[in-house]
C-alpha cells in the first residue's frame, strides 16, 4: 500500500517534471522570433516582470534580444538534453552548454563592444576535464563489449587470488607441482617401457 502510493507520487512527479520539459522545447521557436516584436528604436528599452532591458550595446532592443535568444534557446535546450540522455557520452554535451553559457555571460555582463571574441579560452579547462573522462568511459565500454574484456571481473579475480596468496595456499605452485609430477610420471613410465621393448 506504501509502495504504490510512493511510486504513484513519483510517477505524478517524473509527469510534471517531463511536461515541463515538454513545454520549454516546444516554446522554443517562438522565445527564439520573439525578437521580431520588439521596438527597433536605438532609445526604447522594455520591461518584463519588472526588469527593465535596453539595447545592451547593441544597435536597437530588438538585436539585443536576438542575440541573447540566440545564446538562451540553444542552452536551455542542451541543458535538457543533458538532463535527459540516457547515452554514455552524455558529459561530452557539459562542453557546448559551458561554451553558450559563457557567451550569454559575454553579452550581458562585458563592457567592450566585441562579443563572442575570448570565451574559448575560458572552455579550455573544461574541455580538458570532460574530453579525458569521456574518452576513458569509452575505452572501458570498447573493451568491455567489443573485446570482451571485463576489467571489474578481472579485477575481483586478481583480488581473490592475492587473497589466496596472502593465506598461504599459492594454487598456481601446486597445480604447477601436480602437473610436474604426472608428466614425471609419464616420462618414467615411457622410460620403462621402451626400456622393456629393447
């Protein structure tokens, strides 16, 4: 009964979390041409729930406002998709969502009249952690289902025989000693027998 009222409630969660999502791609189009609707006069500014925005730098509102939408829209996007992705390069996509994020970043808070000029630079760093980890978990998932190499199996088994070891029973020198031993036994048994025949 307690089960089945939890996994109802998460699953009226996972509903309105997904719908929103939902809603955010589907606007999408329209937040990007909301441009075309704003004042083109260099002096007119807006207000929308109580901030007021100016040409930022920009010619008019309007271009202002375009290019944010152009920074705003492909973000959130990604960050849904990031959000989302079931896939095991999921992380590489941190690398497009830091490069939009710095240049909203540029637009809104830069004095100088250059926009989208050094943000690659700032990326560097992040590129330089996300790109090894991803590559990493490729290379176990390459090993793993195309070589067949289970490294955590092989591990466990490594470790089962360090323990082994470590108890003082070494069960490679004793099936190395069974095996000297028959094949002793075979050669003397060889031995005696050509010994015989001749």
């Amino acid at each position: 009964m307690m089960n089945d009222l939890k996994a109802k409630k998460r699953a009226k969660k996972k509903l309105i979390i997904e719908s929103i999502f939902i809603f955010f791609i589907a606007i999408s189009p329209f937040l990007y041409k909301i441009y075309d609707y704003l004042p083109e006069d260099p002096e007119a500014t807006i207000s929308f729930l109580g901030i007021t925005i100016g040409n930022g730098g920009f010619e008019d509102v309007s271009m202002y406002v375009w290019f944010l939408m152009s920074k705003i829209v492909p973000l959130y996007l990604m960050i849904l998709w990031f959000m989302t992705s079931k896939n095991w390069w999921y992380h590489i996509i941190l690398i497009p969502i830091a490069m939009y994020a710095f240049q909203l970043f540029e637009v809104i808070f830069d004095s100088d009249d250059y926009v989208d000029t050094e943000n690659i630079w700032w990326l560097l760093p992040i590129c330089m952690i996300i790109i090894p980890i991803v590559y990493f978990i490729r290379i176990k998932l390459y090993d793993k289902y195309v070589h067949g190499i289970d490294l955590e199996a092989i591990d466990a088994e490594l470790k089962s025989l360090k323990q082994k070891q470590m108890k003082g029973a070494n069960p490679d020198k004793v099936v190395d000693n069974q095996e000297d031993g028959s094949n002793h036994a075979a050669e003397n048994k060889i031995d005696g027998q050509s010994f015989t025949k001749a």
